[in-house]
C-alpha cells in the first residue's frame, strides 16, 4: 500500500521508514493529510482506506527491505518488507488475502478489464500466489470473462527472462519478458549485438501466441527509457529508433506489450524543473498524468492532457498495430505465423545474416500469406540489400507491395490503405542463384513491412 502510516522505534519515536527486521515494530499511527503521526483518522484524507485495510496486524510491519542488512537472512526474507515507504500487506493472513482479492475483484467489474498483470509473484509464497490466482479466474469466469488473462512477472535477473519460475509458469496464463529482450534488441540496434543472437530469443514455438504449455503465451515489452540506443541528443533520431524497436516488437512471435509513453517517445529527463524526478516515482508519475490528463494533471493543470495523435512515433507505431490486429491474412501471419530470418547480399555479395549496421529481415508465415519485415541497424547511413522471400510464394517475375515504411509522410501513414495502392508501393521479385529476392534500401534506423 501506500505510505499510509508510521512505525515506532524502541524509544517511542515515529519514522516512515524503518531498517528491515525480521520481528515487526510497533505500529505509532496513521499517516494524516498533512504528512504527520496522528493516533486517529478524522478525515477521507487522513490514513488508509477501505476500512478493512485500517487494521495494523494486517501489515508485515517488517521495515524496508532494501535496508536488509542481515548476512543470514533468506531469500524468502530479502523478499520481504516494504518497498521503499510503501508499506507491505501480510498476505499470509487469510483475512488480508481475502480482502484483496475482493478488492481486485471489484476492480474488474468497475474497469471491465479482461486481465491484467500481476507485479511480481516473487515476494509470494506459492499458496497465496494460487489462492489469488484461482478466486479470481473463479470470479472473471461467472462474469462470462472465461479468458481472463493473467500475466505473472516473476524473477528480474540481469539478462535473463521474466517470469520463468515455475510457481509464476503455473499460475498464470502469460510469462512477462523484458530483461533478455532488452539486452539483445538494444545491442542489435547499436551494433553491438549479432542479429543471429537476437533471433535466437524466437526459436522456441512455444513462445508463440496461439502455443500450448506451461505459461501459455510469452509477452514482452520494452521500458523504452532503458533503451540506450534511444538515449540520443536528436530528437527526430530518438523518434525514428523507437518507432524501430516497438515495430519490431510487434513483428515478431510473441504478445507485445506497449509501455506507457513510448508511443509518445516520453524520456525521463526534466531536470530544472521543481520536484521533477525527485519525490517518489520521479518523473514517470508526471509522465502518467501528462498521458491521461482530467482532474488532475501535471504541474496543477487540469481538464487536458498531452497524447500527441500527430506524433510520428505514435502514427508509425500506430500504423504497424492496425496491420497486426487486422482480421486479414495479414493479420493472422503477424500475430501467429512461422517465424524465420532471411538472408540478404549487400553489393552482391553471399547471401547471409549480416551483422548490425546493415539490413536484417524476418519472414511470418501463414498458410499462404509471407509477411516480410527489414530493417536497417545502421543508425546515421541509408543501407540496401537484396532480401530473400519464399520462391515458393513469390517466383521471379511477381511482385511484392509495401504495406509499411518507415519514411512514408504522415498524411501516408494515417491513409495507409489509400498509400498501399499505388504501383510506386510496388518490388519487383527477382532471381538470384535460383533463389527469390527483392531489393530494399532504408533510411537511417527504417523499417519497411511487404506481402
């Protein structure tokens, strides 16, 4: 919960934060509207609310557990306590677990949401964890919600996927995998990483919506603030990379997610701005009010909010989204076609997976339908290359057409259908050593999508 209340140390004294301990301290008194220890709530601003969360025995009362500084502490302790000033529940009572997940319960009916994330199961024994889990599937399932999607994170260790524990496999119907992604996708686009390696993440079918197993469905987002390859003075290169890194994302087989802002291609700069980064969440809680506007907005404006429609980031973004959510075959190969890379040759030369700084393309494919996306990991030069595609589907002699690029006017991008059409959209398919190929040449961090 929030910081919604004061601890007392040994001689009486009240803190917000105290160090972790494995006994619990002493409850000193409510959190009042003003910021200070009060024994009684007199007002809806004082405290905590619902009533049943104004219980002390309700809270681990455990400390922060970032101040865990005991050499013999479990992993199960060091997962304990608050977080920060936000004071932990204790969901080992059956009291508290049954309030919250009432609680959740309400919130489904109020946003009639059909799943959400659960963030993280790690600090949960696996009992609590699949109590949760259970009463609320139980409770989607009696309002016709029969496919409540659950999407469990888990574990975050550098560089390895989200959600991979097997209490987090068995509870929920999705898996949550940034860490791995981040790592290979930023390296592509700076070069540092061989696409090979960046492929390789796809390998298993499993991972595919649509598959079976445990976990179900693998999701992946990025927190495109953590992208150093995004991290550039220029802000239209900041535009174009982003653009790249969630087209990609929703180009390949898993169920993307879109972080909040990055359509916008928000950054978590704002230095010289009074309290701006400084108070807890730093500059996100301003990022969220500014996306979402009404009462309450950021800086005390109130009544707008600051969703750019015309920004490009959110129209080339926006404009890959229609074609994989399309009801068309092109559709159905984005989110549940085959997944394979495709070789090129730059200047004639073998055919291969090139290293970054040159294009790279993927095919999905579907029945009969091949969707064929390239882009270029080159971040400063135009890049071409001749691009192989399925012989079988696309002889030499026919042609392929362009559903998506990159450097395509904003006018282009919001008519894509009225764009799509013209003959200038159009590649040739061509034949090299008795193989099918187009030729694609890009801008600077571009992206083109062809079928």
């Amino acid at each position: 919960t929030g910081n919604n209340w004061f601890y007392q140390d040994e001689n009486g004294q009240s803190h917000e934060v105290m160090p972790f301990c494995r006994a619990p301290y002493s409850f000193a008194g409510w959190r009042d509207a003003h910021g200070r220890c009060v024994s009684q709530m007199s007002t809806m601003d004082d405290g905590v609310w619902p009533e049943e969360l104004q219980t002390p025995t309700w809270y681990t009362r455990n400390g922060c557990r970032e101040m865990n500084h005991d050499p013999g502490a479990t992993e199960l302790h060091r997962e304990s306590g608050d977080l920060a000033d936000l004071k932990e529940l204790d969901l080992q009572r059956r009291d508290t677990l049954d309030a919250m997940t009432r609680l959740w319960c309400y919130w489904v009916v109020q946003s009639n949401c059909d799943g959400f994330r659960i963030d993280t199961l790690s600090p949960l024994t696996p009992g609590t964890a699949r109590h949760f889990s259970q009463e609320i599937r139980h409770f989607a399932g009696s309002l016709g919600k029969e496919e409540f999607l659950l999407l469990g994170e888990g574990c975050q260790e550098p560089g390895a996927p989200i959600g991979t524990s097997p209490e987090t496999l068995e509870l929920t119907d999705a898996v949550l995998d940034n860490g791995e992604l981040v790592e290979n996708l930023d390296g592509l686009l700076l070069g540092k990483v061989h696409p090979q390696r960046f492929f390789t993440m796809f390998d298993n079918p499993a991972h595919a919506p649509g598959s079976s197993g445990s976990g179900r469905f693998r999701v992946m987002f990025l927190d495109h603030r953590d992208l150093a390859s995004a991290s550039v003075a220029s802000r239209e290169e900041r535009y174009r990379r982003l653009a790249l890194a969630e087209g990609i994302l929703l180009t390949v087989p898993c169920l993307p997610a879109l972080h909040f802002g990055a359509e916008q291609a928000l950054i978590r700069g704002g230095s010289g701005v009074p309290g701006f980064g400084s108070a807890r969440g730093g500059a996100d809680r301003f990022q969220r009010e500014a996306m979402f506007g009404g009462p309450f907005g950021p800086f005390e404006t109130e009544g707008c909010h600051f969703f750019d429609p015309s920004h490009p980031t959110y129209q080339r973004i926006g404009t890959i989204g229609r074609l994989r959510s399309g009801g068309d075959s092109i559709g159905l190969a984005l989110r549940r076609g085959q997944f394979f890379p495709r070789e090129t040759s730059v200047l004639q030369g073998p055919f291969m997976v090139h290293n970054s700084g040159e294009l790279i393309a993927w095919s999905r494919l579907f029945r009969n339908q091949e969707v064929l996306m390239v882009i270029n990991t080159h971040t400063h030069h135009v890049r071409g290359a001749e691009v192989t595609i399925d012989a079988g589907l696309h002889p030499a002699g026919t042609t392929v057409r362009y559903l998506y690029r990159s450097d395509w006017s904003p006018d282009a991008l919001r008519n894509i259908s009225q764009a799509t059409q013209s003959d200038q959209v159009l590649e040739h398919v061509l034949d090299r050593l008795g193989r099918s190929v187009v030729h694609v040449s890009l801008p600077p961090s571009g992206m083109a999508i062809l079928a």
